[in-house]
C-alpha cells in the first residue's frame, strides 16, 4: 500500500530546497564581481537580477515553509533532484540574459549541462562572450562536479533542525561520505578540489602564457580550462573547445585533471593520507586501468581499419586524447563534432560510446554507470560461473577491496545491475527519439550516451536546430544521468504517492 | 523644235552634273565610312589595350570555401589550396616564426598557421570588447595535419586583411536596470520576512522556555 505523504513533508522538502537555493545565488556572486571587475556593466545588471531572483526565492521557500525535520533518504533524494531542477531554470536566468542564447530553453540546456557537469552546448557566437559568463558557465560545472548541496554544506547553508545532511549529500549520487562527519566531509572535497585548482592554475597559466596569450587572459583559461577538466564538465571559452589552443602540452595537462577528475574522493582523501597502496588494490582505480587501455587500443585499431589519420603521433594524439576524455565524462574535444561520424568509423565511435558509457569513478565528479558497478557486475558474472562449477552445496564468497575488504551482496549485485540497466534503457530511448527526427542511428546513440553520460563529446545532434522535444529529452537526461536515476525515482515515487497514495 | 532641243540638252546636262554628283556622294560616304571604321578600330584597339591592362592588374573574384564545407567534406578538400574568410579571434597562438590565428567564418573557427609577420598585421582579435580584423587566406587545406597533431587546419601562402576590427560597444539596458531594482526589491522584502518571521519564532521559542 502507497502511503500518501503529509503536506508536512512536502513542506520540509521545500524549506530545504530554498536553504540550497541561496547557496547556489551566493555562488552566483562570484560572476557579478567578476563582471564588475571587468567593467562589464550590462552582465553585471544580469548577474544582480540572478542573484536577487535565486535568494528570493530561496527565502521564500524557507520563509513560507519553515518546517525543519529528520530528513528521510527518500526526502532527501527529493530535494536534490527538486533543487537541481530549479538551479537550472534559475541559473538560465543570467545567461539567458546575456543575449547568446537564441531562447530560455537553450540557457536552460546549457545551465543543465553545466551543473550535470556535461558540456554539451548551445551557447550562440561563444567567441565574444564575456569574461563575467564564461566564469558562470565554468562555475556551474565546479559547483556541479562537488555537488550543489556539497557547496551549501561546506560553506554557505547551515541544515540545522534537522539531520538531513547526509541524506541531501547522498542524493547526488554520493555512496558514502568520505569521513564520519558529512560536513567535514563536503569540507574535504573543496580542499581537494581548491588544491587542483592552484595546481592548476600553477601548471596552465605559464602554457598558455609560452602561446603568446595575454596574462589575464591566461590567468582566466587556466580556471575554466582547469573547473572543466577537473570536474568532468567539457566546457571552454571558446567555440573550438580545446582545439583552440592547438597545443600538445594542453592536451597532457588537461588528461592530467581528467583523470584525477574521475577517481573517487575517497581515493583523493587515501592519497592525501599517504595511503598510496589504494591505487593498486581498489577495485575502482584497477578497474578503469583496465577498461581505459582496452577501449584506447580498440579505438586505435578502428581508427586505423578507417584510414582517420596518416602518421603514428596523429593517431595516437588523437586516439587517445578523446578516449580519455570520454571514459573520464568530460567531454573536452580536439575535433569539430561532425568529424566523429565522418572520419572515425565504426569501431573507433563504438569504443569511444562504451567508454562514455562506462565513466568514471563513484563518488567522483564524473558520470556514466561507473568503474565500482562495472567491477561489480564483472565479479558477479566471474561468481555465478563458480556456482555453476562447483558442487551445489559449496558456498560462493566473492570479495573485493573499496577502501575496505567488501563481500559482493546481492543486495549491491541487484542495485548495480539495476542502475546499469536504467543507464542502458535511457541511453538507447533518447537515441530511439533522435532517430525519430531523422538522424542516424550512430549519432542519436552517440548523442544520447553522451547526455546520460553527462560527458559532452557530439557528433553534431546538438544544435540549435535540433527540435525542442530532444532538447527537453537531453535536459532531462543530463539530470537523471547526474543524479544516477535515485533522485528523479524518489521524486516520481512520491508524485505517484500523493495522487493514489492512502 | 528649237524650244525642245535645249530642253534635252537641259536634260543631259543635268544628269551628267547628278551623275557627277552621285559619284562623289558615294566616294565621299566611302571615304567617311572608312575614317569611321579606322577610328572605331582605333579606339577599339585603344580601349582594348587599356581594360586589358586594367583586367591585367584585378583578380579573378576568388572561390570562398566555408566552414562546414571544409569539416563535411574534408577527405575530398584534403591537401587543395583554398580560400577561407573570417574574423581573427582570440589572440595570434605564436610558435617560433609562425602562429596559429584561429579564424571565424560565424558557422565554426578554423586553425590558420601562418608565418609570425603575418600574423603581426591583424591589429585585432574578437573577443566580448572586440570585432577581430577581417582576414582572407589563401592556403593548403589538411583535414589531419601531420605537423599539428591531426588537427583540421589551413596552412595559409597568403594572408589579406579585408576589413580592420572594431571595438564593440555594450550600451547599459535601461530595462535591465529596472529589472535588477525590482528583484533587488523582492530580494530585500523576502529577507526582511524571513528575518521578522525567525525573529518572532525565537521570541516564542525563549517565552516557552521561561514559561
């Protein structure tokens, strides 16, 4: 029997939901400075409004909602997802504003995109944005890739009355915190990631300075290039993403970030511990040393079987660059989309669509079914051919090592198997949906993986020609995928509740 | 009879003067005719020699190749020399005696390696405050250049600039200024209620408590 949920606690999920909203307006200041900073007036008036607009109504919802309770896991998967969904139509606002998007629902897209850490994009003449959007476009991957609740508990919101922290925490698809305490937890994922961020400024800004570029300029790609990379995102300040630097040492430094980008923090906090012995023995670190080299490989032969490029250094540069990036999620590319379906045949796009597929680490910035799933199902599938050869009455313990020694439940094989499934089926009905508009099999799973995946590489779907209801299917899958399907199963669950629930 | 004679006579005399005069008409238009025809061949010739030294100096009106022609048709234009126009954007990326000018045509930007005193006659880029120097090339076209990694490039022989760059202006939006007081007014009457409403809960929260 479905119980119908109180009033009560549609209110306590909406007082919470305002709570994370003001945190995500506060953020919003860093792009207003940046505008002022710049004499960027007429962004800065953008800003102000989306500022103002996104604590209002985050202080509406706590002011005409003031219920604070204990915040049940489902509750608070609710209020993630709910939150998310309003950050984006309200951190739509100032880019829409901006006049480089063609309508609403296009800064929409990009603003899920850039939360879901995504990267693909809509964005009109990116070329002439401003220093002051660019910095938002980036910074909604940066709060994304740690989570939006992550930065209203680190910093901003105090989820006091209730103990809803680890419920809001885990509902952006965090399995578990890194230490005991949940705010202290959110706190070492912005030491770790604000430590990248130096690294990365220290490593990008003399790159880009030895190019010729101007040192502001520099000093401003080296945080977006870095908040793109480190957090899986894909997005650049320019129209040719990181093609537009043509520069190999770019290219090895962002890997750098991509990489550390897709590992847990649990694995950052082992390492920053000096337990260095994690990279070898945890089951998600081996796991993405295996799969990462085998799709690299495929992808290379595919793209030698079609001819794609001349010479060794091509091949390999290429090959290996947007394999990575894609395995990572990131989506960062050197190629124009149409090159992916033109030049790099079918065997290199499949690699490439499985390591989308396959993403990163749990717990990390990246997205897709994730390297401890993938471990998973491979132990399980290794474990139910032992059953089958050994005697009835033997018993058949699998473990595994993820930080520590685990034993591989059923529980975690029928939610692994279960979250795998949900990824495939969603991949393949939004490919079904673009093939309905006409577009090739190939490109519509590519597309859509992409989406799901929340990595960003297109093979050219994504346009602003493409039609409002694939765009609505994309947004919608940039968010279940972000959310790893938990959330918006919440969300429906309690929906469906309240109308049939007694 | 006598009447009739030097009528006749008249007569004779009168087409001998008109056939006279006949035959120096025709000579006459001949000889017109002719000077018209020597001055037409003459300015003809003239006119010719001057348009054809003129035609000489222009070029033929060049065979622009976009963008997307480039990126969807890359295997047949690779390695032709094409002409590409578009907006320097960003900055000249510099490399020893060369630079990469990444050029946009408004469909996508394209990579142009060009020689470094070329890349020093585009006085601006594009960017948010900037209109980038409108630039011709002319250059080898690679789909996966062996020298640059596999990147979709033109190697430019010749670089034109067509139009200098502008700075662009950004007027403040008198109706984004009203916007922003109206949710700045929002923003400052939804706190005040959030504060009077946290206040008068912990008002009663310590009258509770006393009680």
């Amino acid at each position: 029997m479905l119980l119908r949920p109180l009033a009560r606690d549609w209110h306590v999920i909406a007082h919470y939901c305002g709570r994370l909203l003001i945190g995500v307006g506060v953020f919003m200041l860093v792009p207003l400075f940046t505008a002022i900073l710049f004499a960027e007036w007429n962004s800065a008036l953008d800003f102000l409004f989306g500022v103002a607009a996104t604590v209002a109504v985050g202080f509406a919802l706590v002011t005409f909602f003031p219920e604070t309770a204990d915040i049940t896991t489902a509750q608070g998967l609710v209020i993630v997802a709910l939150t998310w969904m309003a950050a984006m139509f309200l951190g739509a606002i100032p880019l829409y504003m901006s006049g480089h998007y063609l309508n609403y629902l296009d800064a929409c897209f990009d603003a899920m995109s850039g939360f879901a850490t995504t990267g693909l994009t809509l964005v009109q003449d990116l070329d002439h944005v401003s220093n002051s959007v660019n910095m938002w476009r980036h910074l909604t991957m940066f709060m994304g890739g740690q989570g939006i609740a992550v930065v209203a508990l680190s910093m901003l919101v105090r989820l006091s009355g209730g103990g809803g922290g680890f419920e809001i925490y885990s509902g952006e698809a965090r399995e578990e915190k890194v230490v005991p305490n949940v705010i202290r937890t959110a706190r070492f994922i912005w030491i770790i990631s604000l430590t990248y961020l130096a690294i990365g400024i220290l490593l990008l800004t003399p790159a880009f300075l030895l190019e010729g570029m101007s040192f502001t300029r520099s000093f401003l790609h080296s945080i977006w290039i870095f908040m793109a990379a480190w957090d899986t995102g894909g997005f650049a300040p320019n129209s040719q993403n990181v093609l537009f630097y043509h520069s190999g040492v770019v290219e090895v430094i962002t890997m750098f970030f991509m990489i550390g980008g897709c590992l847990s923090f649990g694995l950052h906090y082992a390492l920053w511990h000096g337990r260095t012995d994690e990279l070898g023995k945890n089951v998600e670190p081996v796991s993405l040393a295996i799969t990462i080299p085998i799709l690299v490989l495929i992808c290379l032969v595919g793209l030698e079987i079609a001819a794609t490029y001349s010479g060794f250094e091509q091949l390999f540069r290429k090959g290996v660059y947007h394999l990575v990036s894609a395995h990572t999620g990131t989506g960062y590319q050197t190629l124009y989309p149409g090159q992916f379906s033109l030049e790099w045949g079918g065997l290199a796009m499949m690699a490439t669509m499985i390591a989308m597929g396959l993403g990163g680490s749990a717990s990390s910035t990246a997205g897709g079914i994730k390297a401890l799933r993938v471990a998973v199902a491979y132990k399980a599938f290794f474990q139910e051919i032992k059953r089958l050869i050994r005697p009835q009455s033997a018993v058949t313990v699998t473990t595994f090592h993820h930080f520590s020694r685990r034993f591989l439940s059923d529980t975690l094989i029928r939610t692994s198997l279960l979250i795998f499934t949900a990824y495939i089926v969603t991949m393949f009905a939004g490919a079904a949906l673009a093939m309905g508009y006409g577009y090739s099999f190939t490109d519509s799973l590519f597309e859509s993986t992409s989406a799901v995946a929340n990595v960003g590489l297109s093979a050219g779907v994504t346009s602003t020609s493409m039609p409002n209801p694939l765009e609505i299917v994309y947004i919608f899958e940039m968010w279940i995928g972000r959310l790893e399907f938990l959330g918006v199963f919440a969300l429906a669950g309690l929906l469906i509740a309240s109308w049939r629930g007694k | 009879m006598k009447r009739n004679a030097p009528r006749k006579r008249t007569v004779q005399n009168r087409e001998t003067f008109n056939l006279r005069q006949h035959g120096l008409g025709v000579l006459a238009a001949v000889g017109y005719a002719s000077l018209i025809i020597v001055i037409s061949a003459i300015l003809a010739i003239v006119s010719y020699l001057v348009f054809a030294s003129v035609a000489q100096g222009a070029e033929a009106p060049a065979t622009l190749t976009p963008s997307t022609q480039m990126i969807g048709q890359a295997k047949q234009l690779d390695g032709q020399v094409l002409v590409y126009e578009g907006e320097a954007i960003g900055e000249a990326l510099e490399r020893g005696r060369f630079a990469f000018v990444n050029t946009n045509d408004g469909s996508n930007a394209i990579g142009i390696w060009m020689s470094k005193s070329d890349s020093g006659r585009i006085s601006t880029f594009g960017d948010y405050d900037h209109t980038g120097d409108k630039i011709r090339v002319t250059g080898e076209f690679h789909r996966a250049c062996a020298e640059h990694g596999g990147d979709l490039d033109i190697h430019a022989s010749k670089v034109e600039i067509l139009i200098a760059g502008t700075v662009r202006t950004h007027p403040v939006s008198v109706s984004k200024i009203i916007a922003s007081v109206i949710a700045l007014a929002v923003l400052a009457a939804s706190g005040l209620l959030y504060q009077r409403r946290k206040n008068s809960k912990a008002k009663s929260a310590s009258q509770e408590h006393w009680d």
